[in-house]
C-alpha cells in the first residue's frame, strides 16, 4: 500500500490529480489524501503520519512547496517529493530540496507515469532499508536506518533519536534489537541502543555521535560495543 499526498490550494487541480493518479494503477493500491496548503502537509507529518510520495504544488497561496519539501526531506527522509507548477520558471529553484521529479500544469499523463514510476522505485528501495515503527496515536512512521541515531529508554518509553526529529514508541530496546541489523547496531548502555554508522568516537566512559551528542558506555556493556564497532569499521 502506497500512501500519497497532494498539496494544492487550487483544488480542482489537487482533485484532478488524485483522480489521474487513482485512474493510472501505477501505484495500485494507494491512498491519495489532498491537502490545500503546506501547514496542513506538515502537521500531518508531524503527528507521526508518514506518506511516501508528495506531490506539491511549488505556489501554494502564501507558502513555499519548496520550502515544504525542505522540511519534509528533515521530518520524513523516506517521503519522495514529486513537485508540480504551472510555471517552468520554477524549474530552476527546485535543486534547493531533494525530490525525483518536475510536472508542470496542465498534467501530462504520460510524465506523471515517468514521476510514480521513479518515486515508487525509490520508495521500494527506502523500504528495504528501513523499519516500521510504531508510534503513538495508533500510527506507525518508516524510518531509514541511516537516518537513526540511537534509541533512548527512558521510564515506559522509548525515544527514536533520528537526524532532525525524534518519535516515541512504547518498544523496548530487546524489541527493537529483534527488528534491527545487528551489525548496524549495538548498546552501550542498558538505556541505549545506537546505530554504530553516527559514532565518532570513543572513550571509556562515554561516546561521541557526528551530531555533537555525547552517550554514556556502561562497564557491563564496554567491551561488547568496542567489539561491535571494530566489527562494524571492519566491515
């Protein structure tokens, strides 16, 4: 199942694209939910919804797509942004995010054919190297193992650390440990879980991450991670 956004403040254009989208099969099954403005997109996303293709619309009223998709690229790393306009002018801003493809209006079925088919390669691709992980509200988001720092247990809950933003799972770090690679990560504390590609240092007591971030190693699990990094370094 492929979950699909568009943001659009015109919405007949937002309907006849759901509708082009939905009629083509290219990605069948899929939901398709529209959205008319950028603030909308990104609460959504927020709230631990994760779509994996958007279609954004470059002018939405007031607000940036491009802007949006900047956020989304932070937020949902996984999300492939396909951005849409009525003008080719546009064409020369859209390097600023990362996406996979460039629609101008009116909609060309043929170009939008080209656009799922590269975003829906990318997303299998995304899938394959990422976990599902439940989160609060009932929802579930895709994370990018590459895109994990580390997990934190903290009381009844579990923080996921990632690059940019961060989600809360009621998983505890033996259940993540079971779903994880165990080559890409390791615990150097009974609290911590880390993804050993972000490590950028070590000392006895303690670890440095690329982010600036500092962990603690425990005596118990020192020499378990240390093995596990030389393992990791060595591949």
């Amino acid at each position: 199942m492929f979950q699909i956004a568009i943001c659009d403040d015109i919405p007949e254009h937002a309907a006849q694209l759901r509708h082009f989208i939905l009629e083509s099969r290219a990605v069948d099954p899929c939901v398709v939910e529209c959205f008319s403005s950028a603030t909308a997109l990104e609460q959504r996303v927020l709230s631990s919804y994760s779509f994996d293709i958007a279609f954004l619309d470059i002018e939405t009223g007031t607000e940036s797509g491009i802007a949006l998709a900047q956020s989304l690229n932070r937020i949902s790393p996984t999300t492939q942004i396909v951005f849409v306009s009525a003008y080719l002018s546009h064409a020369v801003d859209i390097s600023d995010a990362d996406h996979v493809y460039f629609l101008t209006k009116p909609i060309d079925r043929s170009r939008l054919l080209l656009a799922l088919d590269k975003a829906k390669t990318r997303v299998r691709n995304s899938r394959e190297s990422s976990i599902l992980l439940p989160v609060r509200c009932n929802a579930t988001v895709v994370l990018a193992l590459s895109q994990i720092l580390y997990f934190e247990r903290m009381r009844r809950t579990t923080i996921a650390n990632c690059i940019g933003v961060r989600h809360e799972t009621a998983l505890k770090l033996a259940a993540l440990e079971e779903i994880l690679p165990a080559e890409l990560f390791s615990r150097p504390h009974n609290s911590y879980l880390v993804n050993l590609a972000h490590v950028r240092k070590i000392e006895r007591f303690c670890l440095h991450l690329e982010s600036g971030e500092i962990l603690p190693i425990s005596n118990r699990h020192r020499s378990v991670f240390r093995d596990d990094l030389t393992n990791y370094i060595q591949g």
